[in-house]
C-alpha cells in the first residue's frame, strides 16, 4: 500500500539523518569544547557535568563519556569526570575540522 511505502521511505530517511549526525559527533563535540574554552589549551570552564554538552551535541552522555575518554587515551584531553582539559589543541582543531 502507499502508507506501507511511504512509512519505509521515512524510516530509511530517518536511518540516513541518524547516520550523518553520528558521522560528525567527534566534530560538533570538539567544536562545543573550543567554544567552551576560548579557543585556548587549558581547563574548560564551567565543565562540571557533561549532560549538558552531550545536550548541546545532540548526542548521548554516555556515548560522550566514551568519546572523551578515547581523547584522553589519546593525548587530545583530560578528563575526570568532573574536570575537562585541554592537552592538545591542534587535534581538537583538527577534530572540529
């Protein structure tokens, strides 16, 4: 029927959208964190939780969590849970795009 084609059509658009903005999470993340600090290495100010940014990133906390700590496994930031810092600007540049 046309409903049945038409509710696949925007289940697979769906899939698509879902699909990019999973694509460019690592980017809008290390976007929001330069924005966050100025553009500058250092402690991010007013980091203290990090539902807010994952918000702010249109993406899950807990997926952020683990973005973050492959950052730190990497050398890009620090991170404790509370306390987020910044180590390697350049990467996150380079992230961000």
């Amino acid at each position: 029927s046309v409903l049945h084609q038409l509710g696949l059509r925007l289940y697979h658009m769906n899939l698509q959208v879902r699909e990019h903005a999973i694509g460019n999470a690592a980017a809008r993340v290390a976007s929001i964190i330069l924005l966050l600090a100025g553009d500058k290495a250092g402690e991010v100010p007013g980091v203290t939780r990090i539902t807010r940014m994952a918000r702010a990133a249109g993406m899950d906390s807990d997926a952020l969590d683990r973005m973050l700590r492959e950052w730190v496994r990497q050398g890009i930031v620090d991170y404790d849970g509370r306390h987020l810092i910044i180590k390697n600007i350049d990467a996150l540049r380079d992230i961000a795009g």
